[in-house]
C-alpha cells in the first residue's frame, strides 16, 4: 500500500482524522472518520460555502488558506498581544496590564487570554487553526480541488504539527474549545466579552463548556486507542503542490518587475517635464 492511501484500518490514518474532530464534533452533518467529513453535502452547497464563510473561490485560494491555518497564522495569537504580555510579565506587571484596559470590555478579553494560558499554554487558539485546516483538506478533495497525494501529505503535514506544538489529546481539545469561543466573540458584536468570553466566572464562556461536552460523544474518536505520540509517516511534498506555489513566486516576481518598470517610466517622465520646463524657460 502506498504511503499516500488512506486506509481507515490503518492507525496512523485515523490518527490523521482526529485532527478535525472537535471541528466536526457540534456538526451534525460532519462524522470525524468519514473522509469526506460533510459527505451529504452537494458540490455547489460547498462551494458556496466556502466562498460565503472563507471567500474562496479557488483551488490556489483553498491551498494557501490551508497553509496560513496549517502554521497557526490565522486565530491562533487571539488579540491584544496578551499571550506574550502575559508570558513575559511579572504578576505585578500583569495586573498594571489589566488595569491599563481602556474599558470593561478590554479588560474581559484580557481575561479570557489570560485563561487560555492558563489552561493550555502558549499554544493558545492554535487548535482552532489546525483542526479547521484539516477540515479544508477534506473538503477541497472532495472538490477535486486537492489530489489523493495531497490529500495524504497535508493531512500528515498538520499531524505532525499538532504532535510538535500539544502535549497531548486534551491540550489539543482545549486549545479548540478556547480558540472557537474567541472566534465565536469577534463575529458576534451584539453580546459582551465578560458574556460571551469569561461568563462570569473561571470557567469560562458557554460556548467554551459546551464545546468541552460535545467532545465527550460517543461520537468522537476513542483517543486511547490514538496514543498522542504514535510514529507518523513523513510524507514528501508532492510535486503538484511545489508547481502551484512556483506560480506564485512567479506571479509575485511579474508584478515586482512591473511595478519597477512603473517607477522607471515616472522617472523618465519627471526628466522629460524637467527638460520641457527648463527649455520653456
């Protein structure tokens, strides 16, 4: 079997699948070990909601959304810079942070990223990142828009990124339930940080407790049975995907080499307005 199949009975693949399973977990249209984790879902209804929540309309647009998200580039810092102000501040100047929130609401989102360090570390909402990028994995095969060989590498590819950033399942967990609440508040003007966020209280938002719930389904994958630190293949890169970001580098390179071309032309144009002034005068 190639090292690119995804064979269900196989550990390691599912492994592989339970990298998305707290975002498929509050789905009912999602089951975590079907490849295709919205199987009942029609082509167009994917397209167009990839277009409506994400604005991707392409097979490049999808890749280089999977890549930010695969690197924690996308929600994984929160807001504010307070992960790093906390994890850099003595607690008296941790407090003088908190007091210096130009409002109530300020101050509740500092609490909440206080909370999440406190819960899971300096991973933060990156879960939030990598289970979603997976997600995108999935759907774009089932658009045809990421190959089988694809498929395999950047399933594996986030794999070992959650191996390399969590200590385990439950900081994994965590980390998801923490960074879909954060999300959960910056779209949704019309309810409070100190609601939504910090719910009154240590625990956390509602949302953030629920989510914990969910993840106990019996839906959900048997993480006993997918020891954290289970070898994982390492996968090359497929050729197809080193061309598709190529044409990138090439396109970036036209458009510096217009752009120079641009800024030459005005120069010679500045010159010619110069001559033409001087020899008016």
């Amino acid at each position: 079997m190639s090292d690119y199949t995804i064979d269900l009975s196989v550990p390691h693949c599912r492994w592989w699948l339970a990298v998305t399973a707290p975002f498929s977990s509050w789905r009912s249209c999602c089951d975590w070990d079907h490849l295709h984790i919205c199987h009942s879902t029609s082509k167009e209804e994917h397209l167009e909601g990839l277009d409506e929540s994400w604005g991707i309309t392409s097979r490049k647009e999808l890749h280089h959304m999977i890549r930010r998200l695969a690197h924690g580039e996308v929600h994984a810092d929160g807001d504010d810079h307070s992960f790093d102000r906390f994890l850099c501040s003595a607690p008296a100047q941790w407090r003088d942070f908190l007091a210096s929130a130009k409002d109530e609401e300020q101050f509740n989102v500092r609490k909440f990223h206080e909370m999440t360090i406190r819960l899971v570390g300096r991973v933060g909402f990156m879960a939030f990142d990598h289970a979603r990028a997976t997600a995108l994995v999935r759907w774009g095969h089932q658009l045809d828009w990421v190959t089988d060989e694809e498929l395999a590498f950047l399933l594996s590819y986030v794999a070992h990124e959650v191996q390399r950033h969590y200590l385990n399942w439950d900081q994994y967990l965590h980390s998801y339930a923490l960074g879909r609440s954060w999300w959960v508040y910056t779209i949704n003007e019309s309810q409070t940080a100190e609601k939504l966020l910090n719910g009154g209280n240590d625990q956390g938002s509602i949302s953030y407790r629920r989510y914990l719930n969910a993840f106990k389904s019996d839906t959900m994958p048997d993480y006993e049975n997918l020891p954290f630190n289970m070898p994982l293949p390492h996968l090359d890169v497929p050729e197809s995907l080193i061309k598709l970001f190529e044409s990138d580098e090439s396109e970036e390179l036209e458009d510096l080499e217009d752009l120079e071309d641009q800024d030459e032309h005005s120069e010679i144009d500045k010159e010619s307005e110069n001559i033409n002034e001087e020899a008016a005068q």
